[in-house]
C-alpha cells in the first residue's frame, strides 16, 4: 500500500466518512459521482495521489459540520468542473466552494437545470 492510501484512510476514520469512498481489489479508491456532472450519468473520481489526499482535506476544512458535500466538492475541484444545476447544495453558503471549480455551465441534455441563484431583496422597496 502507498503512503498517500494510508494518509486517506487516515482521514477518513478521523472525519468518519468512510461510506464516502469506495474501493477495487487492487486498493484504487474512488468516489461515486452519479448525476454530480451530467444527467442520467454513472461516474467516478479516482483518488490517485497524495495531491488528490490533500485536495480532499480541504475539502473537508472548507466544508466544515456540512460532510454531506465533501466528496462532490473534492470531484468538482479536481475536474475543475462546476456540477450540473439540479446538484447544487441547498445551503446558499457553500455555492461559492463549487461556482470557483468552473465556468458557469451551459443549459443542455447533460445540465438540463440552471444553478440556482441567490436572490436579495431589499425590504425597503417592499
């Protein structure tokens, strides 16, 4: 086993996020991300490096309590690549995390929903 695979697993038993990640037989360890890109889409993102190991710890520091995103974090800033519109978090604070991985994606079969916006109002104009 490498020392970058032994840094992961460490990680993820401190952060608990075990589930997270999957592995092969010959200890490639990956992350599913079904739908996070491309609509109606089967995927996965490769954990291959110490680089990918660190990648994936800021992911969990900027994330924060919020582990339910880590991992599609970790996918969208390693593909440099924002997810498809229906994918984005509810909670408006982390969509500045994924609009940095990319330029904002084009309306298509693969992104049929537009990322969602942030609306301000301003309460003197009501």
């Amino acid at each position: 086993m490498e020392e970058y695979q032994l840094n992961l697993l460490k990680l993820l038993a401190k952060h608990d996020l075990q589930s997270d990640i999957s592995w092969q037989e010959d200890l490639k360890f990956y992350i599913l991300c079904n739908d996070l890109f491309a609509w109606g889409c089967a995927d996965a993102e490769y954990i291959e490096s110490q680089d990918d190991v660190d990648l994936y710890e800021k992911s969990i520091e900027d994330c924060g309590a919020d582990t339910v995103w880590v991992s599609y974090l970790f996918c969208a800033r390693k593909r440099k690549m924002r997810p498809q519109g229906a994918c984005y978090p509810e909670d408006e604070s982390l969509w500045p995390l994924f609009d940095a991985c990319g330029e904002e994606r084009e309306i298509d079969i693969g992104n049929p929903y537009p990322q969602p916006k942030k609306i301000i109002i301003d309460i003197r104009s009501l």
